[in-house]
C-alpha cells in the first residue's frame, strides 16, 4: 500500500444535481461541467504535483418528495477514468421535471451522498467530496418525512446534518470521513445554503438574489478541491 507522506490520493465525488424543471436554463452547463470534471480535476492535481491513483463519482439527482414520482435517483460510483463513457450517458441522460413549488429535497440528497460507499484505504489520502447544483432552496427535513418513498435515517434537523458532516454524531455510520469531506455548493443564497457557512470545509457559491443558478463556474470547485487536498 503506498505510504501517505508519498501524497498519493484516493478521491471520491459526488455531485448532488437539482433536477427539477426550473433548472431547464441551466441544466446542460450543469451536465456540460459534471462531464468534464474528472478531466479538469486530474489536470489541477497533477500540475499541483499530486497523484491521484484512484477516481470514482456519482450522481444523486433530486426533486421533491411530495411532487414527484421520481424524487431522488442514485447512480453507482463510476471509476475514471475507465467509466466515462459509461458515466458521460448517465449524466447526459438526466432529464429535468416536476418539482412543484420552489423548495427541493437537496438536505436529504446530501445525507444520501453522506452514506455513500465511500473510499476506505488506509495508508493514502482520501478525499469525499460533495458538489450540489441547484437553483432553489431547500426543504426543511420535517416537510417531506410523511411521503410515501421518504428514504429512512435521516437526519431530525438540519443542525443533525452538521454532526453528520463534522463526524460528532455516531447516527449515520457508513464509511464518510468528516477530515477527508469536502462540501462545494452552487445554490441562491437562501435557506440552508446561507445557514450552514459555519460548517468547516464548505464553500458556498451564491448566485444573485432572484437568479436562480445563474452562474456555474465548476473551475472554482475544481480549485477549491485540488488547493485543500
């Protein structure tokens, strides 16, 4: 197994993706960047002079609990770059619709991301990251827990989240390292987006206010990823 001090990386990225109608402008952006991302991401490392020997990524798209016959989809993790054409047909198949009124389930898209399969090896460092496009707010978790399909083991709250993603609640289980996780968000700035910047290794990028996803620059979370591994 390689030794840590030999800056050997194992990463892992799951991009959660607001799949609802209101994404329609910016939807093919979003596929256009998910797509791309691996390419871009291993490009960064390497000038950085950091060896990535194992890539994996997943999407999770999500709508609305209470609205949609199809309110949260799951992929496998799809290791890169051997997968990606496998991958790329996944992403560029992802289909926008539905969502009813403006708040989505993207809380319970991240806790789904937080139970992942993640990477384990030991003697390397590992990265778990999380990216989320979306254009609306999101959902209290108490809003949506009586639909019928509402995943089980959620978090109560949203501050249950956060000990989720700081590792101080033995709650979850599963594999997430809270020292390897890494959380980029391109979302409004509204509810939760604006409520958890307290949250360590979380770096929100706020469209303008009514714009909804204007702006997806995935090089920023590229950058972020690449300068805090």
């Amino acid at each position: 197994m390689a030794d840590q001090q030999q800056g050997v990386y194992y990463v892992d990225i799951v991009m959660c993706i607001d799949a609802t109608a209101s994404m329609s402008p910016v939807i093919n952006e979003v596929k256009t960047n998910a797509t791309s991302i691996h390419e871009r991401f291993l490009e960064g490392m390497e000038e950085e002079g950091k060896d990535v020997e194992k890539l994996r990524i997943k999407v999770i798209t999500f709508r609305d609990y209470k609205c949609d016959a199809e309110p949260m989809k799951e992929s496998k993790f799809f290791v890169m770059p051997d997968e990606v054409d496998e991958f790329n047909a996944y992403v560029n198949g992802i289909e926008v619709k539905g969502g009813g009124d403006l708040p989505e389930n993207a809380l319970e898209a991240i806790s789904l991301a937080l139970k992942s399969d993640w990477v384990t090896e030991s003697g390397v460092k590992k990265r778990h990251a999380i990216i989320v496009f979306t254009d609306a707010e999101a959902l209290k978790f108490s809003d949506r827990a009586d639909c019928a399909g509402y995943p089980e083991g959620m978090p109560k709250d949203l501050a249950e989240l956060g000990a989720w993603w700081e590792g101080t609640s033995q709650e979850m289980g599963g594999s997430y390292d809270p020292i390897a996780g890494r959380l980029v968000v391109f979302a409004p700035n509204a509810y939760p987006w604006s409520d958890i910047q307290a949250w360590n290794r979380y770096w929100p990028s706020f469209s303008p206010a009514g714009a909804g996803l204007e702006d997806v620059d995935i090089q920023n979370a590229i950058d972020l990823l690449v300068g805090s591994c």
